[in-house]
C-alpha cells in the first residue's frame, strides 16, 4: 500500500485488510515521504502482520513506494491496495482461489467507482468482454500475481519518466510480453477516486470513505444495492469500457503525473484566464496529423491525433477558469453545419508559447447516415471559438446501421 500525507482515509484501506477472511498475509505501508501522522496510524493498529516503511524522498506517484514494498515483501503473491480504495472482506480469498485454479499470470476482480457527491454516473473497473484491452483503466487494488512477474517485465516504472501513467505503462508492458489476465466475476472493491475529487489531500475529508466502510462491514445487502445502482446508471448514462490516458507521440514524459497532483491539491494549479486575443487573428494552427477512416458506424467514437501551434505569447491549457478544448464541428457535403457542437478533448499537457505539440482528439461520428466533412476547432470554455479550416477534405460516410 502506497500512501502519501492522506492518514484520515489510511486507517478505513488498512481495516479492510484486517478484517480479511483469508489472514495468512502481511500489509507493507509504504509512504512517499510521509510528513503527517501516516506512520502513527499504521503502529496505532497494534498487529505484528502490519509494517511501515517512509522514502527518504517524494516521488509524486505510487510507482515508487510500491516497488520499495515490493523489495520487502516475504511471501511469494503480491496484492495491492490504494490508499483511499477499500477492499471487500472477501477480497483476499477471491483472488487467492483464482490464483490456485488458474495458469494466468494476474487474476483480478471488478471495482466500483463510487461517484463524487450530488453525481449519479457509476462505472465498473475489471469487466472485460473479450479480456482485457491495452490502453484502458484497470484498477490495481484489485490485482494479485506472483512475485516472479517482475522477473519478466521489471518493476513498476517511474511516471517521471514515462509519457503513459506506470500503471498504464505497467500492464501494457505484461501485455506486450505475453503475461495473460484473468478476471474473477466478483466486486470485492470500492473506489473512491482522488482525481475525480479536487482538493482532497488538502482538505483530508473521510466521510465518504467512512460510509462506505460502515456499509461494507455492517449491511450484507450493500454489494446487491451497489449493483442495482450500476444498472440504474447504466440505463440513463450508459455504460462502457473505460479508457486510459491517450497522448500525442511527442507529449512530454510526466505530463499526466503534474496533471494528478494538481487535482489532487499536491501542486498548484496555473488558472487558465481568457485570452486577450481577438478571435479573428486566430493565432493557433491545428491539423490532422493522419487520416480520417473513410466509413464509420453512426455514433462511433473516432480517436484522431492532431497537431497544435501555438504562435500566442500565452500559454494554454485545460485548467479553469476558462479552459482551453479540442473541439470540433462536423460539415454536410454542401458545406452547411451537420453538427456545431462536438465532443471536447483537454490539452494534455498544456501548450506553451511559440510551442508545438501532438494530441489526440476524440470526435463522435454523426448519428444519421451520410457524408460528411470534420472541421477541427480550438474553443476557450466561456471565451469563444477558434476556427480552423479543415486540411483535408477526405469525407467520412457514415453507414446505415
């Protein structure tokens, strides 16, 4: 467990260890430089199965602290478990079965995504239909394999250094090396995400975590209420697989890190102010840095790598107040607007002054049958519009269901 200055979740994530049906197990907490009371908690619960470890330096990430838990690890299985996610009293047991009836090299269960206050949109982590997929999230308190794994794809790679998240660039790495994945069709944990809560290291708020973990331990109905409100989800939001970071083939490795810790509280945030620039001097140049498929299904989501120029003197971004978006609209084949309003992609990382960058774009094809034309746009939230004329005029016929 990697922890950094976030003690008031700490002590729930460490009860769901305890209170684990399968017990033959040892929790190495390992903080990033812990400077709060983290340490005080650990040794607060008094158990000779639980061990502490604080880094000398801060990371950023738990890449780090998890391969130093890694190097003191005992027994031959290694699980995870964040921080600020809680795990079913089952949870242990579940993958340990799995693991003992299966060749697979990391056996794993499903996540729920517990949503921020006052939203209803649930997602589920760890349902692949086809196994899972490069490039899509994936939830490492759920996880357990061999310690042998490191042998094969090394440890877990510093997002210092790398243009994906470590953990993205983790699993893809076991992928690629032909280490195979197998799902237990189980929901043994609850996510709490930090990045979808800004400001929550700052403020140290537990009630959430508090609920969930009263409901976990004292009502035996709450994993059947859990589910029954995915599906509720799912039939107003509907529901898919969920993607990882994509980004441009030049972005800068630790991008995505900075981007985190500033949700998080961990490192401030640059506002991104409106733009003292008249729209029709338009100092931003945005191509398609490949081709546009020539069919597609109505509604598909197209994932189109751009280029972006900035020639400004200021530096753009997707931060509030008013943030900066990939947009874009889609053209009839006479040139008259099919679709204004299109679906917006941040700028990860932001762009600098007279600077260039890749990224990727995502663009929902129109849902009626036809031919069309993609018009790439730049758009400041509350500010105004950026047109573009589109390079290239290749039209996409979207086909009849």
């Amino acid at each position: 467990m990697a922890t950094y200055n976030y003690s008031s979740v700490l002590r729930y994530a460490i009860e769901t260890v305890l209170w684990q049906s399968f017990s033959d197990w040892e929790l190495i907490v390992v903080g990033d430089c812990c400077t709060d009371d983290s340490e005080a908690v650990v040794r607060a619960f008094g158990d000779g199965r639980l061990r502490w470890l604080n880094l000398p330096e801060n990371s950023g990430s738990k890449s780090l602290p998890q391969n130093a838990g890694v190097a003191m690890a005992r027994a031959p299985l290694i699980a995870y478990l964040a921080h600020d996610d809680l795990w079913h009293p089952a949870h242990l047991a579940a993958v340990m079965e799995a693991m003992e009836h299966t060749p697979a090299d990391f056996v794993h269960t499903a996540a729920l995504f517990v949503p921020p206050p006052g939203e209803t949109k649930r997602e589920v982590f760890g349902i692949f239909p086809n196994g899972y997929p490069p490039d899509h999230a994936f939830v490492h308190s759920t996880v357990l394999h061999p310690t042998s794994v490191f042998d094969r794809i090394g440890l877990w790679p510093d997002p210092r250094c790398t243009r994906l998240p470590g953990d993205q660039t983790f699993w893809n790495r076991a992928l690629a090396a032909g280490l195979r994945f197998q799902a237990v069709p189980k929901v043994t944990v609850w996510k709490i995400n930090a990045s979808s809560r800004p400001g929550c290291y700052l403020r140290q708020n537990s009630d959430e975590h508090a609920l969930c973990f009263r409901a976990l331990r004292d009502d035996p109905d709450f994993v059947e209420r859990e589910l029954i409100e995915v599906i509720r989800s799912a039939l107003k939001h509907g529901i898919h697989l969920v993607e990882g970071y994509k980004v441009g083939r030049d972005s800068p490795p630790g991008a995505h890190l900075h981007l985190l810790r500033q949700i998080r509280g961990l490192e401030t945030i640059e506002p991104m102010m409106a733009l003292p620039i008249r729209r029709e001097e338009n100092p931003f140049a945005l191509e398609l840095a490949g081709d546009i498929p020539r069919t597609a299904r109505p509604g598909e989501r197209l994932e189109l790598e751009v280029r972006i120029e900035n020639r400004s003197d200021f530096a753009i971004s997707s931060q509030k107040p008013h943030p900066v978006h990939l947009a874009y609209h889609w053209l009839n084949h006479d040139g008259t607007v099919a679709v204004w309003d299109g679906t917006r992609s941040q700028l990860v990382p932001g762009l600098g002054p007279a600077a260039q960058l890749h990224y990727i774009m995502k663009v929902d094809v129109p849902e009626v049958p036809g031919s069309y034309y993609l018009q790439p746009a730049i758009v400041q939230e509350g500010v105004g519009w950026f047109e573009m004329p589109s390079s290239d005029r290749t039209p996409l016929d979207v086909m009849a269901p």
